[in-house]
C-alpha cells in the first residue's frame, strides 16, 4: 500500500500504468491538470485530484478535452507545467486548440497524455495518436511499462520546456490498466513562477504569423530529434546471425520479448524498442538497420512506425543490410484489433519459413468449453435510472401506435449505452460525444414525419451536447431529446460533471442547471420528471411526441434521478436500509413481462415454479418493476422493525 | 530459487472482488521481491459484466497478459465465467472453481441458457484433470458476507503450496488491502479455505 505522495524515493510499490502517470507527474512538479474522464485515462485523472491539496496541484475535470488542452496551454503559456489526461477520441474533441498551440510553443511545460484503446475494448473506434503527433508535429513518447510511464513524464516536461513545444505521451490500454512493480522518485517541490510576457507575433496566431511558427516548428522537431537518438528508453539488441530482428514500441515491446522467450529465439532475434516514436531516432534505426537483414515491425494501431521505416530505409538504402521490412503492409500483422503473442509467432514463423508453436495445439477442446458459458455483456446495474426511461420510451412509441422500425433513437456515449442490449433493446445509434442531437436532427430531416428521439446523458450534455441543441431549435427541427440527468459520469466511475456541486478536487461550485440552460435557448417544451415514475414519464414522452409533430420544434424532457450506485452508497454510509420488493407467488401469473422487457438484474425467474422472483441483496427499492407487472404481483417488503 | 514465471488467471463477474485477488497477490509479490505483473481492464466491475484478472510472477513473464494455454492456475469465482476464460489455462493447469453461477441479463430474459454447473465441471476434464470445487459462496454466506468467497478461494490455493510467495505474506497482504472493519472476517474467510485442503 502507498500514498500517491507520499515521499519515499526508493520504494517498491505495485501501481497501475495510469497511477505512474499521475505518481511521474507529482514527481515533476506538475502544477496544472486538466481533462476529461474516459477509459482507459481516467485513473490517472482521479489520482491526482485526490492528493491535489496536499501536493498543491490544481485539478479539475473540464468540460470537454478541447477547454481541457485550452486551460492547460494558458497555464504552460504563462510559465507553469501543465498535464491534460484524454482518451485517445478526446484527442479528436482537442486537435482543434492542439493544433495551433504547436505553432505557438509554451513556456512551463505541456504534456498531454494520450491512453489509446487499442481493441478497441471500451470505445468507439480504435485510433492511432502517434499519427496526430505527426500531423501537429508535437513530440510522442511511448512508454513500455508503468516504470517507464513515470519515469517518462518528468522527461516529457523537460522536453517541452527545453524546446517550448507540448508534448504528447502516448499510452495502450493494456499498459493503462496493467499493473507492476514501480520504484518511486523524488518529488520535485519546487514550482514554476507564473509569468505572461506578451508576444502577439507568438500567441496570436494569424495566418502569415502561422506560416512562420510552422516553418519553425519543423526546425524545433528537427532539432528534437537529436534527443530522440539519446534518449535513455530506447533499447537496441542485435542478436545472432544478424538475420533477423524486429522493430517495437510501447507495450508490443514486453509481447515481443516474451514471444522471443517463449519461440527460443531470445537469442537469435534482434530488437530495437524506440521510446521517441516522433521525430525518429534515424541514426539509431540505421543502425540496426544496418545489422538485420529482415525486420519484423510490431506495433499498435497502425503501421506509423512501419511507413516511416521503409521510407528510410529507402533513402538510405546504400547504407542498410536490411532488404525487406515485414509488417502490416506486407500481410504479416492484422490491421485491426489487438496484437497479441499469436499474431508475433506466426509472422516470425511466415518470414522464417520455420514452425514455431507458442501454444498447444488443443484450440477445439479450449471452444467446446467456452461456447458453453452464455454471453455476459455490460447490464444496467439494478435500480439504474436509465433503464426506467428507455422501459416508458418504448411504452409511450408503442402506444402512440408506432412499430420497431417506425421510430429513431439516437443514442450517445455514456452508461445509457447499454440499452441496445438490455431487455428493453433501445437506440439505434451511438457515435461520438454528444452526437445523438446532430445526428436526431439529420434524422428528422430526412426521414421527416418519423418520430425521432435524442437521447444524452447530463455530463454528455455539457461536454458537447449544447452545440447540437442550439441548432436544433435554431435550424428548427421537431425532435424530442432526452437529457438523461443522473447526477454524475457514471460509466467511468462517478466523476462531476457542472451540474453537481462538488468538484473533484472535493472544492465547491454552484452547480449549472441543465433545465435553465435548455430555457435560455428558447425551447418552449421542458420537462422534468422521475424516470422512477413509468407512469408520468411515458405520459410526457407522448406529449413531447405530440407537441414536435405539431409544431416542428424541439421538446426537451429531462428525466432526472441519481445514479443508483451512487444512491446505494449515500445509503450505506448514513446507514439507511434498503426496503427490497419480492414478487407474491400467488399473484404472478408468469407473463415473464418483468424479466423479458424489463431484465433488471435483481430480476430472476424460477424455472420450476415457473414464477419471477426478486433477489433481496441486490434490489435497489427503485419501485419500477412493482409498476410494470400487470398482475399486482411485485410488493414492496414490510418494514422489519 | 526464485520462481522465474507462474500465472494465475482469475474470472468471474463485476463485484466479486476479481481485482482485489489481483492486488492482494501483486503486493505480495512486491513485499517478497518477485517480479509481478498484472493485466486487467477496468470499467465491467460495477456493471455485473465478465471480469479476468491476470497475474504473472517471475522474471520471464514480460506481457501483462498470460499468453493462451500458459497459465498455472486458473481461479474461478463464477462457474461460466471460469469457462470463458478456460484458453488462457495451460493444458492439466489447477482450476479451483466456486460452484456459484449468476445467471447474465441474457439468461434472465430467457436469450440464452445457462448449462448445469455439472455439465460446465465435466466440459472442464476435456483440458484437465486437476479440478478443486468449492462452495465458497456458501461459505462466505455463513460467514456474514458474501463478498467474502473470492478471499475463502484464495486460502484454499494458498494451501495447495503452489504459490511462490509465502504465506505470511500473503496473509498480511490480505490484512493491508481490506476495509480495517473487514480485516477479521477476511483472514477467517482466509484460513477456512486454508484448511479446507489442509485439516
């Protein structure tokens, strides 16, 4: 057990990826953070609010990544080191400001840490950073293990402050989430003085002043790459005959070394593992370049490395013993998804013309017993919110007379998600933040009398959901949107979001109501309700319906509830008992309504007595189901007292 | 010697306590200078989803991921669970499996079926012969809580002697890693498992 900062140099601790970030951050003396949840960061964001008074931090969770990268490039203007935590698609939300910060450069240092889902496993698409840092021209650092992730923070800053330019670290989910043994650092207590030396031919980047930063962008990235040649992380190992060897970076590198252990060709396979994945370190790729004949090159998400290296290789192909580079573009690596140690052996196995089995060959048994275990995807916890109103969504369509295919819901990113594939089976899009309302109103637009839903959460809302709504009453079209307001950002792990008053550095805010912001764009239909009345909100979903096909203009109905984890905890704590409901035997008829259309986890049925019951421990008291059934037959549990 | 690599792969679903095995094995590890690494993805835990935990000791275990068909051990806190994730145990590995199911969404609304916990135990023998089954559930019932099976799983593994890491420190590893009023019932849960392979 350790505190994350707590100053023992020296010390052995088991710390995530993502916590060595924020323990490498400390350690530099970080003084502003910013970002956006989002898996697979998110932790390193929280690690640091919670110790953010005591290690004299600020930290705050931004509205979006693009004010995030903003705040953080004031703060790095004006002299202090500044960190921003994202996701790889917050990049996409970001590369706006990020795009033109490079121009400008910084003063206190800039690091802008990037956790990829490669997968992807828990987004919407699996993208590549590393090509952004080629686009922006910004630095990229890959770390290989939670040691190298702290230890490269403190070099990250160095680098933007020695060059004034941001820097991008560059992290995997498994590397993220991976956990091992880190040995801590000192902490750097001393602490840039903010200063704002005003410079219009830097910070204010016009066109002919953008022209110039660009051109001197490009002598700072090339001056860089002196550093990237001597940088302490990279590893290079020429082995055996000099045949082959394989080019890495990032986590790759710990699936190629135990590829290598596992094939017995530690010693006859040569490695480079480039930490400076932008600007390259060319001497050093020449240099093995020079002592390989084949290389193999692994590395996640796309073949950035690979393109790069060929193209060097060609121009310095006098000098070089290498003849082919083998890699995604040669069919040896899959384009998408993962790489894993499969995927290494039989590329090595392709090149070298040789068997080579990493594990036994029983894959049928292995799937005769998997196929065998039923599907378990991500499910509304019991008692959630959002299952209620999806439940009233479908009832309030279906009872306005409207089929399956006669409606659009147009879903967005959070917890609410998981509609598809609940009982209830609602929303038939889900894109980026905060598109539900773009895409709603195209929706309208082109399929014009179907009734079209948006439905967002309330952090989505502030992240980038306001943009859309604006045009929607402003370009006019009848949609009705759901805001989905649980109080927190609950598929990361219940951060704040601007309309709680908590902050997450634990400070005060006055909270922004959702309600008065939708009221000051003009929309004339708001409604509040709880989703944990089926009744009243399918009542206002068909008024809402009614009121966007009468008057083409958009209704906004907010179903407002607290999160049900978060409800269990509060309750917990000021020890509050949980009244459960049970279903009566004698009056369940067995319709299976409950457990088929609505499917809350506390929700079983007994095979045997061919009756649906509610286990005790994890019903939440939410009442939701008890309204639902059509005989009566769900209870609430007396008061035991 | 020190152990140069042992994998344990640890399924079952979100809130039975996967990760915390994981940290509690990981510490353990560190407290006794073997080299550990751990690969997990966070975010299923609280959503009832499918959650593994992979923990690799020794020098030679480089991936934080146990490569399919080479983990040791495979720890089952949930029967379908254990069965999805049965590629990542190596042929003849240990399974130590809690006979408790927890029926997904998917069976609940009848989209799918759930085999009989014995028809999953005998689809195991295909791989291995080396199957321990527990009640642990049961047991961390009788103890006053049911969160408790994941630790009663944990001592009956710590009582087969196969762990590289002794077990005084694995005991206070458990001591330093849960809630200061759960410290007591846990090392009771602990020791229950213990005993169960060691009477």
């Amino acid at each position: 057990m350790y505190n994350l900062y707590e100053d023992s140099p020296g010390k052995k601790t088991l710390m995530m990826g993502n916590i060595a970030v924020a323990r490498g951050a400390i350690e530099a003396g970080v003084q502003v953070v910013t970002g956006y949840p989002g898996t697979p960061a998110t932790e390193t964001l929280e690690a640091l609010s919670k110790v953010a008074g005591k290690a004299g931090i600020y930290v705050e969770v931004s509205t979006n990544e693009k004010v995030a990268v903003e705040i953080a490039s004031a703060a790095a203007i004006s002299n202090l080191r500044a960190l921003v935590i994202m996701k790889q698609v917050g990049l996409n939300v970001a590369s706006d400001i990020a795009n033109v910060i490079n121009l400008s450069g910084c003063n206190g240092g800039l690091v802008i840490y990037i956790a990829d889902d490669v997968g992807p496993l828990v987004s919407q698409n699996e993208q590549d950073t590393r090509i952004y840092s080629r686009l922006m021209h910004l630095p990229c650092l890959e770390p290989s293990t939670p040691q190298e992730a702290k230890d490269m923070i403190k070099y990250a800053f160095e680098i933007s402050e020695n060059y004034k330019i941001p820097v991008i670290l560059r992290s995997t989910l498994r590397l993220s989430h991976m956990s091992s043994s880190v040995t801590l650092g000192k902490i750097n207590i001393s602490r840039n003085k903010p200063n704002f030396v005003k410079d219009i031919n830097r910070y204010l980047v016009l066109d002919f002043i953008a022209r110039s930063e660009h051109e001197a962008l490009h002598k700072k990235i090339n001056k860089i790459k002196a550093d990237a040649e001597k940088n302490p992380f990279n590893i290079l190992k020429i082995k055996g005959e000099k045949n082959l060897g394989i080019i890495t970076s990032g986590l790759c590198y710990l699936y190629v070394e135990e590829t290598l252990k596992h094939c017995g060709l530690q010693d006859q396979v040569s490695v480079l593992k480039l930490s400076f994945s932008y600007p390259l370190p060319t001497g050093l790729i020449l240099k093995f370049l020079q002592n390989v004949k084949y290389v193999l090159i692994v590395e996640e998400v796309e073949p950035v490395l690979e393109n790069e290296i060929k193209a060097i290789s060609f121009d310095n192909n006098k000098k070089v013993m290498v003849s082919k580079v083998f890699g995604r573009n040669s069919g040896h690596l899959p384009w998408a998804g993962e790489i894993n140690l499969i995927h290494i052996a039989k590329a090595l196995s392709k090149i070298s013309n040789t068997e080579l089995h990493l594990t036994p060959d029983i894959y049928q048994k292995y799937g005769e017993i998997e196929k065998l275990a039923p599907p378990r995807y991500l499910s509304f916890c019991a008692g959630c919110p959002h299952l209620a109103t999806f439940y009233a969504m479908r009832k309030a369509l279906m009872q306005q007379g409207y089929k399956e295919n006669e409606w659009v819901v147009a879903g967005d990113i959070g917890c609410y998600g998981i509609a598809p594939f609940s009982a209830v089976k609602m929303m038939d899009t889900s894109f980026c933040m905060g598109s539900s309302i773009g895409l709603a109103c195209g929706f309208k637009l082109a399929l014009k009398d179907t009734p079209v839903i948006a439905v967002i959460g309330d952090s989505t809302f502030y992240h980038s959901g306001i943009s859309g709504i604006v045009n929607a009453m402003w370009n006019t079209k009848g949609i009705v949107i759901v805001v989905m307001d649980n109080k927190t950002t609950a598929m990361t792990g219940h951060q704040p979001n601007p309309g709680v008053s908590i902050r997450i550095d634990g400070s005060e805010s006055k909270p922004i109501d959702i309600a008065d912001v939708i009221k000051g764009l003009g929309i004339k239909f708001i409604e509040i309700v709880d989703p944990y009345n089926v009744k009243k909100t399918k009542d206002i979903i068909i008024k809402a319906l009614k009121y966007v096909s009468e008057r083409s203009e958009p209704a906004v109905i907010i179903t407002r509830r607290e999160c049900a984890i978060l409800s269990l905890r509060e309750k917990r704590k000021s020890g509050q008992r949980i009244t459960p409901f049970f279903v009566d035997e004698d009056k369940c008829i067995g319709c299976r309504i409950c457990t088929q259309f609505y499917g809350c986890l506390a929700l079983g049925w007994d095979k045997n007595i061919k009756k649906a019951f509610i286990d005790p421990k994890s019903c939440m008291g939410c009442s939701v189901c008890s309204q639902i059934c059509p005989s009566k037959a769900i209870i609430k549990k007396e008061e035991s007292n | 010697m020190k152990t140069t690599e042992f994998n344990i792969a640890i399924a079952g679903v979100g809130g039975q306590g996967v990760t915390l095995l994981a940290r509690i094995l990981g510490n353990a590890a560190i407290k006794e200078g073997l080299s550990v690494r751990i690969g997990e993805v966070y975010g299923a835990s609280q959503r009832g989803g499918s959650v593994v935990s992979h923990i690799r000791f020794g020098e030679n275990a480089f991936s934080p991921i146990i490569p399919n068909g080479r983990a040791d051990v495979l720890l089952g806190l949930e029967v379908s669970e254990a069965a999805r994730r049965i590629r990542a145990l190596k042929p003849n590995g240990l399974v130590i499996l809690n006979v408790y199911k927890i029926d997904p969404v998917e069976v609940k609304t009848g989209l799918s079926e759930y085999p009989s916990i014995s028809r999953l135990v005998n689809a195991f023998k295909l791989i291995t012969d080396q199957i321990i089954t527990v009640n642990a559930t049961d047991i961390a019932t009788d103890l006053g809580d049911v969160r408790l099976s994941n630790i009663v799983l944990l001592g009956v593994l710590a009582g087969l002697s196969v762990l590289p890491i002794s077990i005084k420190t694995l005991r206070q590893s458990i001591w330093g890693n849960v809630p200061l009023a759960m410290r007591n019932l846990n090392m009771k849960a602990f020791k229950i498992g213990f005993n169960l392979r060691n009477p």
